[in-house]
C-alpha cells in the first residue's frame, strides 16, 4: 500500500496521521473519495521519522506542494 501524501485522521482509531504515518484507501462515496488508515491500525507496526516510506511520502508531499505554487 502506498503512504499517505496529506495529513488526515484515521478512520479506524481516529487518531491524527501527519505525513508518511499511514495508508490511503479509494471509497465509493463521491464526496469523501480518500480515506487514511494509520500504520499502526493497518499492520501493527510502530513508524519512527527515520521510516524510508515517511521520508520519501515526505519527499512526494513537498514536490507536490511546490509544483502548485508555481502554477
């Protein structure tokens, strides 16, 4: 599964999950089409900031944000 690129609350625990901490999954409702499931809730593991899928969704989520500002 792929990292989360935007920050949200989990839907499972409801706990917050900054970047890199989770999963997002497509639903079929038109108005909310993402969702994010933390790690911990998702696979039971414990991410630390050194995680080479944090650092890279980090990466992924701050290109993305200047590749908006120069358009």
């Amino acid at each position: 599964m792929a990292r989360n690129r935007y920050p949200g609350y989990c839907y499972c625990c409801g706990a917050y999950v900054p970047v890199g901490y989770g999963h997002f999954e497509r639903t079929g409702d038109p108005q909310h089409r993402w969702r994010i499931k933390c790690v911990k809730c998702a696979s039971g593991q414990v991410v630390h900031d050194t995680d080479p899928e944090v650092v890279r969704a980090r990466k992924l989520a701050s290109c993305s944000i200047k590749s908006k500002e120069r358009h």
